[in-house]
C-alpha cells in the first residue's frame, strides 16, 4: 500500500500530470478528488463532484456489481485492476455511457486509507477490436492499454541550478547523490523486474556506458526542468521496448532541485487511449502553434482548415497555400521510406480518417523542387469532434535519415577495422608464441612436464620461460602487468631480458637473475622519472635445475613455488617485490634483492609455480579458487600426474563454470 504522510503536494501534482482520469475517494466511496483529465471525461468540475458518492460515475444496473467489486478490494487492497476480465461502464454528467478501464490502487495518508481510481475511456479500442474481428482482410492484432509507470528520483541535498554556480560540479554532486527512491509496480513490469533492482540506482549507474551523453543529457533536462523523450531500452531479460517518458524536475521552497519525478509509459504497444480534442478552437491554436511539431486539422470531408507555424516550415509552403489542398496531398509527389511513390490510401491522414482510428510512425518523403527530399513521420488521428476530420501530426525526421545512413556506412567501416584489428591480433599471437620455449625441448631435460597457458584474450602477459646453461636449467613462470596487445609486449620485452642475462652471465643464481631483470626494466622503462611514465613490470617464479648435483635454486617475485611430496604441499615463500613498477612503499627502487632458496632433490617431488589468474578466478558465486583449493589441485596432480592435463583443465573449467575469465591463466609443474 502506497502510504504518503508529507508528499500530498507531489502526490497531486503526479495525479495532474497524468494523462489519464484519476479520482481519489475515502473507504466509503466519497469522492475526495478528482484531476483535469476526469473533469473532461465525465464532464463535472471538481466542486461539483468532490463529496459526492462514486456512484454518481456509475450507471444504475451495474452499481450491485461494483459494491462487490469494492467490497472485494477492501477486504484485500493493493494495485489491481477492478473487475478484471468484465467489461464495467461508466457514465457521464450528461448521461452518455461508455466502457472504462479502471486500475485501483491503496493510498494511506497519515491514519486515514483512501482510494486511487484511473479510469479509461477504452470505447476507441473497443471499436477498433470490433473492426478487427469482423474484418479477415485486417491484421489481427491490437495493443492493449497499459498504466503508466511512475517513478521518484531524489538528491540527497538540494541544488541550485542557475547561471551562478558550476554546472559541471554540481552535476559530478548530481550522478553520484541522485537515487531512485520510488518506483511503482506498472514501470517494474515494464521491465519485469523487482523493487530492489531499481532502488538506490543512480544517473551514474545509468550512463555507466557513455557518461558524457548522460551528462549532456541531465544538462539539457536540469536547464530546461523538463525533458520529454521516446527511448529505445530493454527488459530485465534482455527483450528491447520502446519508452515514452515525461520527466519533471522538482524545486524546494528557495527554488532548488530537490529531485524529479518521471511518468513513462511503454510504447511498443498501442497507446491506450487517442487523442481527444475538447478545447475550442481559439484554445487549440493558442497552445499547437508554439509546438516544433507540424500540426494539420481537416473537416469530415478530409480538406484542410487549419495548420500551425511549423508546418510551414516542415512543408515549404504557406498557412494559405496548405489550407488549399486536401488531406491525401494530391499535388505533393510522396514516396515510401524505399523511394517508390506512396499511393494515398497509405497515407496515415486516409487510413485515419476512412476507418475511424489512429494511425502513428508512418515514414513519407516528400519530393520539392531539385529532387530535394523532406522525409517526415506522420501520426494521424480521427477527433471526436462535430464537423472536424482528422488531427495529423508530423516531424521532420530529414537529418534523422541522413544519420541512420551514415550509421550504417560507419557500421561498414567499423567492420572492416575490426577485421583489421582481429587479423592485426591474430597475428600478433603467431609472434608471441613463437618465442615460448618448444615443449618437446623441455621434456628432453624434464620428462614429467606438464603447462597449462590460457590467456584471457588471444594474446596475453603470461608466459613460460626456459633456458639450459651447461648442466643447469632454468624454467619461469612469468606474469607482466597487462592483458592482451600490452601484456603481450611487456612479456615480449621480459623474455629478451632473461635470454640477455643468460648470453652475459656464467653461474648465476636465481636471485641474482631477478635483480639484474628489475635493474633492466627499471632503466628500460625509465622509471626513475616518476609516475607519469610507465610503472609497468612483472611477478615471477624461477627454478634453476641441476640434476648432477641434486639440487633446485628458487627465487620468486611474489610468485611462490610448490612442492608436494608423498602428498603433503610445502610452500617456499617468494620475496614481497615485484620486478619493476613501485616497490610496496610506493617508492622506486633502481635496485632490488631476491633471495634464493635451495631445495635437496629427492624422488617422487611433484614442483609446481603459477601466476595468479587461477588463483584469483570467481566462480559463480563470486567466491575466488584461492590458495586451498590450488593445494587441493596440487594433491590430486602429485597422485594422477599421467592426468595431468584433464584434471587442471577440468578443475579450472569446472570452477568457473560460465563465468568470464578474468585474468591470463598459467601453471608449470614438473615431477622429478
């Protein structure tokens, strides 16, 4: 139940805005209040109706039905429709009948419960339903009427908007402390999703894909305090919708916005009720000749009698020269969206006012002088009104036009550069590989073998490095900062970095590879000159082999190394620092000092080094695979290593399950 305590200003000024018929009354169907759109359907003011029973609305055969229906919703009061699935009427001042639609809804203010009714006059969809069955030749659809969504934005502090203060600042304040904080169940299922989706959402949430355009577009609707806008958006399951929104700022008593509110309403469907036209025609020319949008009126008979400023514009003719013509526009040359002539029969103005209904979205061209082409959207809509045609409405759309064309030849060439780009890539992946040791090679010195190397995209910062010097052999497992085309590069330049150090150096420890690699980098990146330039480096694990003497050397740049012997796991801590980049104080360090573990073989040892992506991969729950779950993988391979490969893939693949892979993978492991 929707309860409001201080927001009654809000609360009617939602109600007035609404372009359906609302009426609130208490629990024992007193009518409270009514909005405009009510006065003119049932043609009573306000101080004629208000305390009068809803009964009055009611035609006296069904008002048994409608204490029960009543009845029925007290008993259990939220949102619904009344009577559903009957068709209820309501009756006029005048006593004219038509078939409504009405949405209840629970209000509480304060102690007291009231009533909100939206009705709607569905007598234009009723006949058009009528038309639609009894005609086979007719398309047998129809859009159903649906209530408009509603929706609160709130900020957490006011905000002056005006010439006098930074706009570009209050709108950083705007996208982080503007929230959804209401939203009703109609605009949840136009989305088919739930409170706790929307709430707390800010505009930064929103324009998280392109937060320049939000920005444009909260400017444009802060300067104006009101923005009306048809979008393309999607449902929580993906399926696209077409949105026609009304947003309105709000301001607090010393004129700050404090908010705003939105009405939208889904529009993939048919409108639910026409456009009626009950002004006089000195109030309709005072209000459509400010519009943007070219507005033409006809008599019965279809000619012309009346036409705003803009469709002098939109025309290229004048107020006279139009008003001359008829509706089906003989003396204009109109084509279809494809550039065949459009007969008028198809013409949005014909069909509206031949079979009594509305037409909207309709594309024309219309050809002028020089093969000059003014392409138009056309809605058109029969007025309920003695002696008065159709209302036709129209956009010129020209430039939009010209800009889907242009979108598609910039979808071309965004094609082909992406073509470019992936061969580039893929190419770039030959080169890459190409410098990673052969595995054959490695398994003349290390039978018992095994990587598993997964970049995240098809070229990566991980790699595995090996090196034979004499009877020592040297293997790493290598992670440089960066993913794809980056990461690949720097691994490129660590792997000449290591094979430079072997080709300048005799007997060399582990540690003493990893400093001279740091003090490479460090003056190769020149990261001397500070944090504006390149801060880039690697973790690494490195092992130096010498089966002669039954021993193993290991130094790790935040890398550790494992071993597992008769199943139980050991792990040899690497030293906190990586290579390049800001030591851990956040201090640049030209030189850096490795320790160097030595290791006795024994028989059986299974030796293993990664880099972080397995261990840092979320499974669907968002929980990482971490170290316990690595020592649990480590155990299996140190039993089953012939299955070495199927039991780290399956692992890996079972862990992550359909979660995308956050990080470039890479495990070595050797069996002595």
């Amino acid at each position: 139940m929707l309860q409001l305590e201080n927001n009654g200003t809000i609360f009617k000024f939602i109600v007035e805005a609404s372009p359906n018929a609302l009426i609130m009354t208490d629990v024992n169907g007193k009518i409270i209040f009514i909005n405009k759109f009510a006065e003119k359907l049932f043609l009573y003011t306000k101080d004629e109706i208000t305390d009068k029973p809803i009964e009055i609305l009611i035609p006296k055969r069904l008002t048994i039905k409608h204490l029960e229906y009543v009845n029925s919703f007290l008993k259990n009061p939220q949102t619904r429709s009344m009577g559903a699935g009957r068709d209820l009427f309501a009756i006029r001042k005048d006593g004219t009948e038509f078939p409504a639609e009405v949405g209840l809804n629970p209000i509480q203010i304060a102690d007291k419960q009231y009533v909100l009714a939206v009705v709607v006059d569905i007598s234009e969809r009723k006949k058009a339903e009528k038309a639609l069955i009894e005609s086979e030749s007719r398309l047998d659809i129809f859009f159903k009427q649906s209530i408009e969504g509603f929706f609160m934005m709130m900020l957490d502090e006011p905000v002056k908007w005006n010439d006098s203060v930074d706009k570009e600042k209050i709108l950083d304040y705007v996208f982080e402390n503007q929230r959804i904080t209401r939203i009703n169940d109609a605009m949840l299922e136009q989305y088919g999703a739930k409170s706790e989706d929307f709430i707390g959402l800010t505009p930064k949430d929103f324009f998280a894909h392109d937060m320049q355009h939000g920005r444009e577009v909260w400017r444009k609707f802060f300067d104006a305090g009101r923005l009306h806008i048809d979008t393309q958006e999607q449902k929580f399951d993906g399926t696209p919708m077409i949105i026609l929104g009304d947003y309105i700022c709000m301001y607090d008593a010393d004129g700050k916005i404090s908010g705003h509110f939105g009405i939208q309403r889904e529009i993939t469907k048919e409108r639910n009720a026409e456009i009626v036209i009950k002004e006089s025609e000195n109030k309709l020319k005072s209000t459509f000749d400010i519009l943007d949008v070219g507005i033409t009126i006809t008599d019965a008979a279809g000619n012309i009698i009346d036409c705003n400023k803009s469709s002098e514009k939109i025309l290229g003719i004048t107020k006279e020269q139009h008003i001359s013509r008829n509706y089906a526009g003989s003396e204009w040359l109109i084509i279809r969206p494809d550039g065949s002539k459009m007969p008028t029969e198809e013409f949005a103005s014909v069909i509206a006012l031949k079979e009594k209904r509305a037409v909207r979205n309709v594309e024309m061209g219309i050809v002028k002088q020089k093969n000059k082409i003014t392409w138009i959207s056309v809605n058109a809509a029969p007025l309920n009104i003695i002696n008065y045609g159709v209302v036709i409405t129209y956009i010129d759309i020209t430039e939009q036009k010209e800009a889907e064309k242009q979108l598609i030849n910039a979808n071309i060439e965004l094609a082909k550069k992406n073509r470019d780009i992936n061969q580039s890539i893929d190419y770039a992946k030959k080169i890459q590989f190409s410098i990673l040791p052969d595995i054959n090679e490695i398994k003349k010195f290390l039978p018992d073998f095994y990587v598993f190397f997964v970049p995240q995209n098809v070229i990566g910062g991980d790699l595995y490095w090996a090196y034979q010097k004499d009877d020592d052999y040297y293997i790493a497992a290598i992670d440089c900062t960066g993913h794809s085309v980056p990461g690949a590069m720097m691994s490129m330049m660590v792997n000449s970095l290591l094979n430079d150090i072997m080709l300048k150096n005799t007997d060399i420890t582990t540690g003493n590879i990893l400093s001279q690699l740091h003090k490479k980098l460090y003056n190769y990146l020149q990261q001397e000159k500070g944090c504006e330039y390149s801060q880039d480096g690697c973790d690494i694990a490195i092992c130096k082999i010498n089966f002669k003497n039954k021993r193993l050397e290991f130094s790790g740049a935040r890398q550790n190394l494992y071993i597992c012997t008769d199943n139980e796991v050991q792990i040899i801590k690497a030293t906190p620092k990586s290579i390049g980049g800001l030591s851990m104080t956040r201090t640049h360090d030209a030189e850096r000092n490795f320790k160097t573990e030595i290791i006795m073989l024994v028989n059986n040892q299974t030796f293993v080094m990664t880099t972080d992506g397995i261990l840092d991969q979320l499974n669907t729950e968002d929980d990482i695979f971490g170290t316990n779950r690595f020592i649990e993988m480590i155990q299996k391979i140190d039993s089953n290593f012939y299955m070495v490969n199927d039991l780290v893939t399956n692992t890996i693949n079972t862990w992550k399950n359909n979660i995308v892979q956050q990080d470039d993978m890479l495990l070595i492991t050797f069996k002595i």
